[in-house]
C-alpha cells in the first residue's frame, strides 16, 4: 500500500495490484516497455524540496550574465565543476557543484505568482474546478511509507495542498525547526507511567465500543491510534530535535531559520520520510534586489552547500534527489527602484542527488537572459524529472472523487533524461 | 537492467490491460445510443448503414465497410469522426463533434478489434430526468404536520425496501431516549447536551418529548451555528477569499432569520456589487466571477448535477453536451469582477457589455465564435392538473396587492441600472492626472444616480429557473444532501451526482421529502425536522458480527444507523462543553508554574532592526516578517477558536449610498496618487537604506537561541469553533477532523481516521484540561472534600460526557481507575481523559 490515501484508487490499478508493482500500473504496454528500455534505472527514494517563494532570480543565481549591462552587481565565480559558473553569493554551494546539476533553460508560461506557483508545484495549469496534488503529495501517494514518521514534512511555510488526493496526503508542518511538537508527547504533568495506564483504560473502553456495534471506521480509527502511539514512542522523534546537535554543525548550516530548516531535513531524510519542503519567501525583489540578494546568498549558501555535502558524506545523497525551485525568474532589466520584476520565460533551477549526474549545466538562456537559447525546459519536465528519478510513472492517470481520469503530471511532460548519470 | 520481478510483472499486465482498456457497454454502447442510432437505426438507416446492431455494424452501408481489419488504424469509421468540424464528411452529421475522450476510446476500441459482443441491439438513447418514473408509493393527500409527513417518510422508505429483490435486511429499533437526546442535540446545536438540557429532557414524561426537544433546540442560538457550516460546506465559502467573510455572514444570518432556501439561492445566484454591502455577491466571487467556473458550480452544488466534465468536451459520463454547458455558463456571460482602489483595495461583481461565453470553443480551429445565448439546459417538470405541493407552496406565498406592488416598484429600479466597466478606466487613469480627470468626465456623464453595481436580469431569469418548483433537480438535491447530514447515508451517492447513470436508491422517500420541502416554502427548519422525526433517523446501529455486506445493504436501506462522526468543530466544542471549559474552572492562581521557553535573540543591531522595519507597506516583505524574533506561534495555536463579528460583517459601511457611485471610486483612486506621492517622504527612505544595510550586514535573520522561564496561570477557557474564519488554517484540530478546503467543487468531509487526530486528541491542551477537575465544576465536590462520593461522581462524569449512566461493570472499573491515580481527582482526570479520547464520544451513538 501506499504510504497515503488508496482511496480513490483506479480501477485500473486495482486489477494490476495482483501484479505487485505500484511504479508501472496503468501504463499502456508502449510505455511500459519503454520505461523499461530506458537507459537508467532509479536511484531516488526520497526528495528535499527547496521552495523560493517569490520569484527568484535567476540571473543574480544560477545563470550570472558577467559583462552584460544586465549582470547586476554580482560576479560569477568558478565551481568545482569545470567551465561552470555561478553568482558570488553561492561560494560554498560552488564547491559542492560537482554534485550538481543546473538548468537554465526553464520556459514558464505564468507572470502571475499565484498562477505560477502553481504551475511549479503540480504542473498542471490552474483550474477554478479542481486543485491538483503538489509534488510532495503526488510523491508519497505513489510511495511506500518507511518507518513511524510522517512521509511528507513541510518546514517553515505552506506547502501545496493535496488537492484531490485527500487529507492523508497533506503535508505534515513544523512552524519553526527545533521546536517542540506538542502533540508528539503526553502533555506537561502527565509522566509516561500515568499515560500508559490512561492508554490502558481507553483500549478498554474502544474495545467494549468495538464490541457492541459494527462499524468499519471504528476499526480504522484503532490502527491510527496505534500509529500515533508508536510515533510518541518511536526513537524517530529524535531527528525533530536540534537540541542535541553539534553546536558547530548549526553554526555550519547557520544560525538561521533557513539553517536550521536545512539541517533538520537532511536528519529527517536520513530517518526515513520521503518528501522534506523546506519553504523561503523573500524573492520578490521589485526593489533593492541586490541587497536582498545578498541576504538570501548569506543565508542559504552555508546551509545548502552543508546539506549536499553531509548526504554525500553518509551516503544519502544518491539516494535523495535535492531541488530548489522557484515560481519564476526575473527580469535582466533593473527597474527604477534597482529591483527585478516577474520575468517567466526563462529561469534556472538546481539540482543534485538522486541519481542526478554532476557537475553539468543543462540549456541555456540567451546573452541577457532573456530566452531560452538551446533545450528549452518545460515546467511539467521537472515533475516528470522528479518521478523518474524516484521509479514513478509520470504518465499514470489518477480518478479525481469527480470520475475524471486526471493524469499524475501534465499531458505531454518528458522526464529531462540528461540529467540522469 | 531488467530484472526478474519486472519481467513477470510486464507479462501479468499485459493480460489484465489487454481485457480491461476499453468496455463496450461502459464506453463504446453510451456513444453509440447518445450519437449514431438517431440517423443509423432501425427508424432511418441513413447512407444504407443501421449501427443499433452487430450484424448491421458488420456490413457497414453504401460507402462500404467501417472497419478495416486488415489495418484497423485505417478504418473508416476512425476516419470519419477525426474529420475537421467543417468537412462535408464528418460523422455525426448532426450533432456536435464527438468528444476527445469519445474519439479515444472508440480509437482503441477499434484498434483491439472493434468487437461487438453477441446479441446486444443499441436503443437511441433519450435523455431523461432520473428517478421520477415511479410515484405510486407518494399519496396524493398532503401531511397534516410535520410528524405525519415523518411518518409517511417511514411508510414510503418501507414500501420501496419491501421491493427490493435479493435484499435481507436487518432492522435495528430505534435509539433510547438519553441516546436520542445526544444524537439530536449534536445535530441540531453542534454539541453534546449539558446536565441541564439531560434534566430537563429526562423531566419531560410526555409522549411526544423528542418531538418537543426538536422544537426547543431549532429556535436555541447555535442551531445557526451549526448549520451555517453545513451550508459553508455546500456553497464553499472561504473567509480568505474576496467576499468570504461577508458571504459567511451572510449564510449565518440567513439561517438565523429562517430565509426560505430558495430565497437565498436567487440572492446567492443573481447578486452583483460589493460584498461589504451585498454580501451574497461574495458567491460570484468565490469563483473569481468566472463563468465557466459558476455555471459548474450552479449546476452541482443547487442541482446536485455534474456538469463540470462538460465544460471542456462532451460529458464522457452523463448526456451533458459541452454546448449545453456552455448555455448554462451564458447566463454569466457579462459578469464581471472589478477590482479599484491601489492601497485600500475595494472588489465587486458587475455587469459587462460584452458576453465571454463564445461558441465553438476557444481550442477549436475555426477562426470565427459567436456569443452563446443563456439557455437553461435542464427541463422542467410539465403538468396538467398543478401538483399538491405546488399548490400549497403558492397558497404560502400568495402575497397581498401591496407586497406586490412594492416588488414590482423595486424590480423596475433595478432594471434601470446599467453596467459600467469601471476597472479599465481606473487602469487607464492610474496615476496619470490628465487621464483622470478625463475619467472623471465621462463619469459625470453617466452619474445620474446610478449604481456601478449592475445587476444581471439573465441571472435572475436562471436563479428563477433553477429555485423553480417544477425544477425537478433543486429541492431533491437539498434533501438529500441534508438527509445524509442527519441519517448518514444519502439517497444518491456521491450526494451531488443526480444522473441517469446513477442509482437513486429511494427515489419516492426522496421525492416524497422535496415535494414536503417545497410546500414547506423551503423551509430549512421544517425539514430538518421531518427527517429527525423519522424512525430511519432514529434507528440504532448494527451490533458487531454484522458483515460487510449487511452493514452495506442495512445503511443504504435505512433499516439501520451509520455510526458517524462528530464534525471536527463539533468534537472540540463538545470536549470544552464536557470539561467545562467555556469559563475558568480554577480561582486565579492556582495553577501557577514555570514554563521554560527558547526565544530567538536577533543578532543583528537592534536599532537597524527597529529602523528597517518601519517601511512602506507596498512592497511585500516576507523577508521582514522572518526577521521578527521572539514570534514563535505558541504551543497549541492549532486548537484555538476565534469568533467572528458576523454582526458587524454585515453593517453596510458608514459611507453610505454615495460611495456605491462611480466617482467615489475615482476619488479613491486620486487618493491612491497623493498616497503615492507620499512615498517619496524621507522617512521611507530611511528605512529603505536602514533595510538594505540590515540585508548587507549578512546579519537580517540570525540569532540565537535562549532559554527563558515564564511563570504561567495555566487556566485556560475555549472559545467555540463555530464562529471561525473559515476554513481552518491548515494542520488546525478542524482541517485534521476533515473540514474541507473547500476550494474544491464535490468535496465532502473527510470522515477517515488518522494519526494526527489521535495525536491531537491524545495530546491536545483541550483534552487534557477538559480532563483535569477543577474545583469551580459540579463534580470537584464528589471527588474531593468531606463529601465525596465516588459512585455519583462516576455516574456525573458518564452523563455528561457520555449522556448516558455507567453499567455496573463500567462503575466497577471507573471506581478502580480512580483509586489508581495519584489521587481521587487524578484518577477521574484520567478516566475523563480515556472517556474523552474513546470511540463512543467520537462516534454518534
């Protein structure tokens, strides 16, 4: 079973249950065969998502335009991978950029945030009628579910709703990394001793009810009972707590929220949980973009490059696919107030784990960064990127609770194959 | 590589797909009977070819065979339907184009051999309302009161399972009365009853007690309350959407005043204007005042018909033309959402001139769209001698010569106003003095008194059309959307797909209740009522040992009760009402502890702090807000609830009827330039610098962590959860109980169990102080002090938080669960704890 809701299974992939394999159900025999005549197979089992909210640029990041009136105030820097460059505020994210892959040849559709986040998030285009699953969710409904904790965790912010997959493949948040979850324990003035006992008398009481009258969610309710205690005893609450780390191991990541967020989803990735969002806003930069570039440099240089490095170091990193991604990019034209606006028809994005080959840059925009210039990126490509680096079938079609047939990611969405080593 | 495991799941799904990719009765018959046998059928074989058999399909006619089964990819009859809309050959001929995924699934059906199972003959299929046919069991004398028309609910619900063929049904009696007590009051006020209400009730030796309880809780202030969430939940209103708050005040205030359904349906369909005003344009708004998104939206949620596959292609489904959608959706053709103002943002619906509804569609090849004229796409009930329920309905509403002389007054000022497309001629004369005054003077010019908000007389003809008594769909859908609210089960499921292609299950008892609603003058109390007064309401449910299927087949058939679950805002305001938690239940200073907290310690400058952040607010400045130590949401925030002012959402604003005119809103928008202005001031210019040299320092979002202690006067009171902005913000105890986004349309309630309900339960701040004994609640005195007496504290504890007294055997062990705690009071915190947590107080008995 998948680690969230079979609910609203398909009929389709009911029949193909017996054949034991959720990747591959519902896939005509076309694709099938091709899937697996494909040249790699997947290395992923789990996702740290880096959601930019806002917009970021792509020129003062990923794609620096050195020499060119719209280059901004930003140098490009050399990397450890060879001829590729990157914005100065990444000095250590360019050490690590042998384990990375860059894209710069994003062609978005959307200058709306709203629109745009969207987009970026679950592919499909937005629709007043129906709210797709984001990827996180879409990636634990066609996941297994490991260990006691939640499979889909989403730090400091909002991710995007399941939309028709339901409840269960929401994310589970955590406001502030570090900080206690109230409801992972008994609540303050009630030891373990009495608890256990408290437990005692409500099996009981459920098993009296149970008893009496027959009801199925009665049932259910027992197993998610179960689960719940489990997690409030499971050793696996130990990756929510910072408390313990190395002091110089948060210094390293930073002494931010960012920071923190960072190294708190690397602990729950190598926990076990599927799916880490790990949410920034601040990209907005209609003004001083420069700046506020700077600050976002500042913070999140140290705490990525840390994160690529550590999972390297423990051996995750091959299996955990890293993403950061934006609505969109901006203008290469600095307005009055020295911001950049919403610019979508080109923007970067970065990648590395996963089974991501290193050290490349794929597609490219024009001089200023205008354009796409070669192997433009659809937005949909990088969810279908994302689920053939973690063996999941893009092409799958899902049943919404409406009866549409609604496939997992956009129609006509090819996994970017050059990323794969 | 390939290994083993893949190969052999290749082969396995190759067999299942190869007999599961298309079904001809499923898929290629509806096509078929809805599209070809009109003209190649047994009345006219046009062109020589009958397509209503298998033999006629096989000989094809005068242009030959239609399959080509020597290359099924070239076979005519994929041909002709892939033609372009304008050749002289594309079938059918008269009718839309067949829809994409029609065109699929008749491609692939071909491809695997186009095969056309023995014996089966086509019918034309014509479209019809469902569920109408029969009517022998609905009598044709009106109910004398409510409980008759209950009791002929009973009789119809029996007469319609007694013909049910193949159906062993268990009946369960129904509920006792402290049972009945619970159940009820849960479902009509949103909380589990009081010792009070438990006295009173059980005082009543009446024969007619639950009928009396009834009446005494539908007129009790939170019946409003509660049912305003069912009503949010049908309409999906959204407080964070533009017009949310003020439609949720709307609806509550509806509920209150008892407005007719059907009233509140025409305002909610045909209202146009400001929501701070007119709050029921805050429906059109939900939807962005899209008309596609409405018509979808109208159709299913006040006919209960799923339209909305329509919208972009034949309904693969159902026999809704995607044209037919799109004459729905012209009756919203003009309307149009404007947004004025810069720095105080004021949104409202108005009319256009233009309609947006165009045909064909817009991913269509030819060039030239016509503008579709509204037509209303479902049928009316025809008859010749007037219904009975119709009847009464217009003897209800039979108004007096000078009601109706004010209406018509009103209507003829209605009428008048015009629609004026007031956003592009604010956008033309954004910050350009020149253009403004020129805006200016074309407002002046249609001045006169009218109002920007104009109103639509198409959507008050479709709100008349859908609130029509003879529309067979609009009370039927409400009646059983609310009679699977109370009983659990509805009629037809899921509750918003009324369709021939879906099994009402009792068609006269639903029927039989929207004829009653109707004559009612669709009045929500009363119905409610009639469905509480029948036994299908009050039966039990099946005891443990049933199987899955006599638990199926007793629940659909309403010989007995589905154990529901209390809404997520019911659960927690039934923990706060049986922990006494609306007041404090300790005197000041008795629970007084240390709490120890990490707080963050910006490590920036505290004056550059200070100074960046007193910044204009046009900028979004997320960034900002992150730098905000110390704001740490605190533990719990996810239980808290929060009143709304609905009252006051609804006062017309100060402003009066002169700010409903054009040039107030230009006047705003001036406003919005000399604020402009402003902004040139040096003080915002200050904290720019002070910002970018804060974002420079590499110091704007880091800080330390420290450890504080607070000393705490751990007492808490709740609010109710029924008065919230809605819906809860995500990971809220509402959300986590199945409050939906609803943003979505045919979104329920998700009723599944999960782990983070236990955790919420288990864990949470109310559940644990709901258990603790206070000593300012009734059962402190039983538990502790000279005159404590374990067993009636028990016997309280039971009432109150169960509604019902222990059993021996429960008293036995309650008494052990509370020698067992620390202290008498300890131990019944505990037994209130496991009482609180446990099945029975989740699920409805």
């Amino acid at each position: 079973m998948s680690s969230c809701t079979d609910y609203y299974a398909t009929r389709r992939r009911f029949l193909t249950q017996f054949a034991g394999s959720a990747a591959l159900l519902g896939m005509p025999i076309n694709r099938l065969v091709a899937a697996i005549g494909s040249a790699h197979a997947p290395k992923a089992k789990s996702v740290i998502l880096f959601w930019n909210g806002g917009g970021m640029s792509h020129i003062d990041t990923w794609d620096p335009k050195p020499g060119r009136e719209v280059g901004g105030e930003f140098a490009a820097i050399k990397t450890s991978a060879d001829g590729i460059q990157i914005s100065e505020i990444f000095p250590q994210v360019a050490r690590q950029m042998h384990h990375c892959t860059i894209i710069r040849s994003i062609a978005g559709t959307n200058g709306d945030h709203g629109r745009a986040t969207y987009e970026l998030q679950t592919s499909h285009q937005q629709n007043p009628a129906l709210v797709h699953p984001g990827m996180g969710s879409f990636v634990v409904n066609e996941s297994q579910k490991n260990g006691d904790l939640p499979a889909y965790i989403s730090i400091g912010g909002m991710a995007p709703r399941a939309g028709y997959l339901g409840q269960r493949c929401e994310a589970y948040y955590i406001g502030l990394p570090g900080e206690r979850d109230p409801y992972l324990a008994f609540p303050d003035g009630i030891h373990r001793e009495q608890g256990d006992r408290r437990l005692q008398v409500l099996a009981k009481m459920n098993l009296r009810a149970s008893n009496k009258i027959a009801a199925r969610d009665l049932k259910e309710t027992d197993v998610a009972l179960k689960d719940a205690v489990a997690l409030m005893k499971s050793p696996a609450l130990a990756s929510f707590d910072l408390d313990k780390e190395n002091p110089k191991t948060l210094e390293r990541y930073g002494l931010t929220e960012f920071g923190r967020g960072t190294l708190l989803a690397k602990k729950l990735i190598e926990t076990g949980v599927r799916f880490v969002q790990v949410n920034r806003g601040g990209f907005d930069n209609h003004m001083d973009v420069f700046p506020a570039m700077r600050n976002h440099g500042s913070v999140m240089d140290p705490a990525v490059a840390s994160l690529i490095e550590d999972l390297h170091q423990s051996g995750h990193l091959e299996k955990t696919l890293v993403i950061m991604l934006s609505e969109f990019g901006r203008t290469p034209t600095i307005n009055k107030d020295a911001g950049r606006d919403h610019h979508a028809r080109v923007f970067s994005c970065l990648l590395a784990g996963g089974g991501v080959k290193g050290g490349q840059v794929i597609g490219s925009s024009d001089k200023d960064g205008m354009a796409p210039a070669t192997r433009p990126v659809q937005v949909a490509d990088l969810h279908a990127s994302v689920c053939h680096a973690l063996g999941i079938d893009h092409t799958r079609e899902l049943t919404t609770p409406l009866g549409r047939p609604m496939k997992l990611v956009r129609e006509g969405a090819k996994p970017v194959q050059e990323l794969f080593a | 590589m390939l290994d083993s495991g893949r190969i052999a799941c290749v082969l396995v799904s190759s067999v299942c797909l190869a007999g599961a990719d298309v079904d001809f009765r499923q898929q290629i018959q509806p096509i078929f009977e809805s599209t070809c046998i009109r003209c190649h059928g047994s009345d006219s074989a046009k062109g020589g070819l009958r397509l209503d058999t298998k033999e006629g399909f096989l000989k094809g006619g005068k242009h030959g065979l239609l399959i080509n089964t020597k290359d099924y990819e070239k076979s005519e009859l994929l041909r002709r339907i892939k033609l372009p809309r304008d050749h002289g050959d594309i079938m059918p001929q008269e009718t839309e184009p067949l829809s994409g995924p029609h065109k699929n699934w008749l491609t692939d059906w071909v491809r695997t051999g186009a095969k056309w199972p023995d014996g089966v003959v086509l019918k034309q299929k014509r479209k019809e309302v469902p569920g109408l046919a029969q009517k022998d069991f609905i009598p044709t004398q009106a109910p004398r009161s409510l409980a008759e028309a209950a009791a002929i609910t009973d009789q119809i619900l029996k007469q319609e399972n007694d013909a049910l063929k193949d159906v062993m049904l268990q009946t369960v009696p129904v509920i006792d009365d402290l049972a009945f007590l619970r159940r009820a009051t849960v479902d009509l006020i949103g909380r589990i009853p009081t010792m009070d209400e438990l006295k009173q009730f059980e005082a009543d030796r009446s024969g007619d007690k639950r009928a009396k309880l009834i009446d005494r809780l539908i007129v009790h202030p939170r019946f409003s309350e509660r049912w305003t969430v069912f009503f949010a939940d049908l309409l999906r209103v959204r407080s964070g959407q533009d017009g949310g708050p003020q439609l949720l005040a709307y609806v509550n205030r509806s509920v209150a005043e008892n407005k007719p359904y059907d009233e509140m349906v025409r305002e909610l369909i045909a209202t146009n204007g400001r929501p701070e005003n007119s709050p029921a344009a805050g429906f059109a708004l939900g939807d962005a005042a899209n008309p596609m998104a409405l018509a979808g939206a109208t159709a299913q949620i006040f006919l209960g018909v799923r339209m909305q596959c329509a919208e972009c292609h034949d309904h693969p489904f159902d026999d809704w033309k995607q044209k037919e959608f799109y004459d729905l959706a012209a009756y919203f053709g003009t309307i149009k959402r404007v947004e004025a103002g810069k720095n105080v943002k004021r949104i409202y619906t108005t009319e256009g001139k233009e309609t947006a509804v165009k045909w064909p569609p817009e991913r269509e090849q030819p060039v030239k769209r016509d503008a579709v004229a509204p037509k209303f796409p479902f049928e009316l009930v025809n008859y010749t001698t007037k219904p009975n329920h119709i009847a009464r309905l217009e003897d209800r509403r039979r108004p007096n010569a000078s009601a109706v002389s004010a209406e018509a007054a009103k209507k003829t000022l209605q009428d008048l106003v015009d629609g004026l497309d007031v956003k592009q001629t604010l956008r033309d004369s954004k910050q350009d003095a020149a253009l403004l005054s020129e805006a200016k003077a074309a407002a002046h010019q249609s001045l006169d008194g009218r109002s920007i908000y104009a109103q639509s007389a198409e959507r008050k003809k479709l709100a008349a059309l859908i609130t029509d008594p003879r529309n067979p769909y609009f009370a039927r859908a409400l009646m059983n959307r609310m009679w699977a609210e109370l009983v659990g089960r509805g009629f037809i499921e899921p509750l918003d797909n009324i369709s021939a292609y879906n099994t009402i299950r009792h068609p006269q008892t639903l029927q039989f209740l929207a004829q009653e609603f109707v004559a009612s003058g669709y009045d929500i109390r009363s119905a409610i009522k009639t469905v509480m007064l029948t036994q299908a309401y009050q039966r039990g449910h099946l005891s443990a040992g049933a199987t899955v299927k006599e638990l199926a087949q007793a629940e659909e058939n309403f010989t007995a009760t589905r154990p529901r679950r209390m809404l997520g805002e019911v659960l927690f305001d039934s923990v706060v009402i049986a922990g006494h938690l609306l007041t404090h239940k300790w005197p000041e200073g008795a629970n007084i502890r240390e709490v120890k907290r990490q707080i963050r310690i910006p490590l920036a400058n505290a004056a550059l702090l200070a100074a960046a952040e007193d910044m204009s607010t046009n900028q979004p400045n997320m960034m900002m807000a992150m730098t905000k130590p110390g704001q740490a949401p605190a533990p719990y925030d996810l239980e808290k609830g929060a009143s709304l002012d609905f009252e006051a959402l609804l006062k017309p604003e100060k402003a009066g009827k002169d700010e409903d005119k054009f040039g107030d809103v230009l006047s705003e928008s001036k406003r919005d330039l000399e604020m402009n202005k402003k902004k040139e001031d040096d003080a915002i210019e200050a904290a720019r610098q002070a910002r970018i040299r804060l974002l420079r320092s590499g110091n704007a979002e880091r800080f330390r962590l420290e450890t504080v202690t607070a000393i705490t006067d751990d007492n808490p009171k709740f609010e109710s959860t029924l008065r919230m902005a809605t819906p809860a913000p995500p990971s809220h105890f509402l959300r986590v109980f199945g409050q939906p986004a609803r943003d979505n349309l045919g979104e329920f309630r998700d009723e599944a169990p999960s782990l983070r309900q236990e955790l919420m339960m288990l864990n949470g701040k109310a559940t644990h102080e709901a258990s603790r004994v206070g000593p300012f609640e009734p059962v402190h005195h039983l538990i502790t002090g000279p005159n404590a007496n374990a067993a009636r504290a028990v016997e309280l504890v039971y009432l109150e938080i169960f509604t019902r007294r222990p059993t021996v055997e429960e008293m036995a062990e309650a008494r052990a669960v509370i020698s067992a705690g620390a202290t008498p009071a300890e131990g019944l915190a505990d037994l209130r704890w496991a009482m609180l947590n446990s099945h029975e107080f989740r699920y409805l008995p």
